[in-house]
C-alpha cells in the first residue's frame, strides 16, 4: 500500500503506493535455486514507479482493480512488473481510512517486482500551488516520518521484512520528475491530457525477483497516523497471489 498526498488533490492508495542499495542486480531474472531474492530500490524506480501508475486511465488502472485482472496494463517494457494497492477504501473505525486487496495474477517467468510498502508523492499541479523543492521535499520527510508509522511489514513466500528492516533499509527518495495525467486519469478531469513536472516521492519500497515457476504470495500491511496532517490514520492491507508461467 501507499500513501498518494498531494497539495489540493489528496487520496489515499492502497498498495497505492518512493538507499545504498540499487536495483540494478535484480532487473536481470537471476537463476539461483535458493530464491526469492529481495533488495530495495533506487530513487528513480520510485519516480518511475509513479509515471506508470499516474499514466494509466482509472478505468483501466491497476490500483482501481481488486482481482488483479487489470495487474498488467502500462508495466514497463523489459523485466520490472510493478504491484500496487488499491483505490478501494473503507472506515472501518471513525478516523481510519482501510485499503484491502486480494490479487490474483499470472506473470512470465524472469519478473522482477517492485512496489512500495507506504509512500507519498507531492507536486505543484498545473495552475495550483507553488510549493518550492524544499517544501515538497519537507511534506513527504514529514508523512514518511517512521514516528507515524506503528505498522510495517513485508512478507514474501514465508520470508518477513520486519518494521525496522524496512525503516533502516528499504527507505527511498526519489528524484525530481514528471508524468502524464491521460484523458479518464485517476487524480480528476481537470488534469485530463495534463502533463504534471516537478514532481517528487518518498517511501519504503521492495524489489523482489528470482520467483520460480510455480505459485508465490507476496504480502504487505502499513498503518501510518496522519491525524494532524489530514484527519485520519491510514491503514493498508494488500496481498498478491502470484502464478508464474513456466520458462
């Protein structure tokens, strides 16, 4: 799951969801018979991770698809499969915003996954706010705080990233960047056809490849108290059953 919290557009998306460690090694499927293997990501994943999300109409959009039916539309070219959480919420208790999802996708075989466990992103949209870089990058220092964050956890085939892995060593910003609002976008029709830049990201975010044929499940849970800021502590709880063809 993630947060998605920008100034005069805020939601909240499941799933959807920006480090020494880079993604380079895992972009290539690796053949280790002892797998899966997890890293976190760099910067520019986490922008990019954002263009592909933002550039998919809802319709048609992933983060508005609880099956896992849609899972694959807009996915980069090349080994990188993004998952996301969902644009479906719930309040289960007064001042708590739920994100659910439970997917079911086939994938090819060699994917690398790449997803944010909680994240945010902030921009100044196209006749709106005139935030500098300093103030984006302050609001989401702010949201991404590992004081807010009670829950956060990453599970994947049986092996668990705890809160304090993730908080030490999967935390990411993201470079300055920009993406495409298409016609039927998910922010709004005042920003169809609309192209949004100096944007920014920052949050916990996960690389898993070297996935064998066979069936997988990746899982992840973030509870992030966001009450001075917004009203409400967002809580996510995002699950893939993954196929994976055979070679």
């Amino acid at each position: 799951m993630m947060t998605f919290l920008r100034p005069r557009r805020s939601c909240v998306v499941a799933g959807l969801a920006l480090l020494a460690c880079a993604l380079a090694a895992p972009l290539a499927p690796a053949d280790n018979p002892h797998g899966p293997d997890i890293a976190p990501v760099n910067g520019e994943w986490s922008a990019r991770f954002w263009q592909w999300l933002l550039s998919t109409p809802a319709d048609e959009n992933p983060a508005t698809d609880d099956t896992g039916s849609e899972a694959a539309n807009g996915q980069p070219p090349g080994n990188v499969f993004f998952l996301c959480g969902t644009f479906t919420t719930s309040n289960p208790a007064p001042g708590v915003v739920l994100g659910e999802a439970n997917r079911t996708i086939r994938v090819p075989y060699g994917k690398t996954f790449v997803f944010p466990v909680v994240n945010s992103e902030w921009d100044n949209p196209t006749g709106g706010t005139d935030f500098t870089t300093k103030d984006l990058r302050a609001f989401l220092a702010e949201q991404m705080d590992p004081d807010r964050i009670a829950t956060l956890s990453c599970t994947i085939d049986g092996i668990t990233l705890s809160r304090d892995d993730l908080i030490e060593n999967f935390r990411v910003t993201s470079p300055k960047f920009s993406y495409f609002l298409p016609a039927g976008n998910l922010v709004g029709p005042a920003f169809d056809n609309t192209t949004i830049r100096n944007a920014y990201s920052d949050g916990y975010y996960v690389s898993v490849t070297n996935l064998a044929p066979g069936r997988h499940t990746i899982h992840w849970e973030a509870s992030v108290d966001l009450t001075d800021l917004f009203g409400f502590t967002f809580v996510q709880d995002i699950t893939y059953t993954i196929d994976v063809l055979p070679r």
